[in-house]
C-alpha cells in the first residue's frame, strides 16, 4: 500500500526502523518532509480535514519516537 501523502514515506520510514542508530536521523527526515508540506499548505490549497488529521498524529508519533530514541 502506497502512502496518501508525500511526507507519509520519510514518516513510515522513521516508525519502522528497527535500527536504533539510524532513528535519529530517519526521524529529522520525516519532521523536515511534514514541515515542508505544513509550509507549502500554507501557500497553496489548504489540506483536507483528513491530511491536517494525519500530520497532527504523525507529528505526534515523531515526538514519542524522538523520547524512546533519546532515553536509548
């Protein structure tokens, strides 16, 4: 299954790593492609109520992730 979104990949790339050591870096990528689409929202056409739903949970994963990296 492909991902809806662009910034979907950067995002499920960062949760399915079973890497420690990369995470890091996996999840700087997946918050710089959410910001990037946040900005370019801010631009162009708002995004659904389904889109704006999606990055407000992945956003929130990123920060869950981010703490279980960083106490590792």
């Amino acid at each position: 299954m492909s991902p809806a979104y662009g910034w979907q990949r950067s995002f499920e790339e960062a949760v399915l790593e079973t890497d420690r050591s990369r995470l890091p870096i996996l999840i700087r990528a997946a918050h710089a492609a959410i910001d990037a689409r946040i900005e370019q929202l801010k631009h162009d056409q708002p995004a659904s109520a389904e889109e704006r739903q999606a990055i407000a949970d992945a956003l929130a994963s990123l920060r869950v992730l981010k703490r279980e990296a960083d106490s590792n």
